[in-house]
C-alpha cells in the first residue's frame, strides 16, 4: 500500500496501525534516496504544502536521522503555495521564474539540496534548470514501489 500524497503522510502511522499490509512512505522512501545520492547532506530543503511544513510531516523522519529541514520563510512558502494552486489550475511556465527565486531563497538559508515535497512541483522542472539538487518526492515513492513490487 502507498499514499503518493505527502501532506496526507502526517496520519502514516494510524494506517499502518489499522491494516496489516506493508505501507510504502513517500517520506522515508525520499529519506533512502538522499541517503544513497547524497550521504552527507544534512541540511535538506523542503518545498511543500503548508500542512506538511506545519505537520512536520519530513521533520520527525529526518531529524532522528540527524537532518536539519529547512523550510522557507513565510513570505516564500507562501509563494509556494501559490505556485501549487496554479499548477493544479493548470498554469505551468508562469511560475518558473518565482520557483527558480525560491530554490535561491532555500540554497541562502543553508539548503546543500531541495527536497519537492509535493506532487505538483516537480512538474515544473521540465521549464528550468535548478541551482540545487533537487530530490522529487514522487519518483523516490515510483522506485520504491517498483522495487517492493518486483522484489529487489
């Protein structure tokens, strides 16, 4: 079982207490990606919705292992949350421009890498090219299920 949504992975462990079948976290599966790309990176970026900053949805996974999540400053996650709502509404190349600014916003508050947080972001990385890594939550889920459904 997998839930590619992240900010819904705050209730992660009230489904795995309520079903026997193994659950696949998009969390955690981010969390093996950078650990195999990027071993010592520690301060890792996050650009996601409001709830999964506030939830502290990739904060309680990745601080027992040591990580600092750097979100942005209010005025850029609120830009974030702009640019989410125009991507559903189907508006792309808009918001290159403002999400190239808040990757700059996140390598000046100390990110070594960028973590997209949330399943309409990464959509936008076809229009540019990112001054940071950035790790896309969804394709780590993706390689993860793919490597649990094939048995690898």
């Amino acid at each position: 079982m997998c839930m590619p949504c992240n900010t819904a992975h705050y209730f992660v462990e009230d489904i795995r207490k309520a079903t026997p079948l193994p659950f696949i976290s998009i969390i955690e599966s981010t969390l093996n990606e950078i650990r195999s790309r990027f071993k010592n990176s520690k301060n890792i970026g996050l650009l996601a919705t409001d709830g999964t900053i506030i939830g502290r949805v990739y904060h309680n996974i990745f601080e027992v292992e040591g990580d600092k999540i750097i979100a942005p400053l209010e005025e850029k996650q609120h830009e974030v949350m702009k640019i989410v709502y125009s991507i559903k509404a189907g508006k792309m190349e808009e918001n290159v421009q403002t999400f190239e600014e808040i990757i700059e916003h996140m390598k000046f508050l100390g990110s070594e890498l960028v973590i997209l947080g949330c399943t309409e972001l990464p959509i936008l990385l076809k229009y540019f090219k990112p001054s940071l890594p950035v790790i896309d939550a969804t394709s780590c889920l993706a390689k993860e299920i793919v490597s649990f459904a094939t048995g690898r």
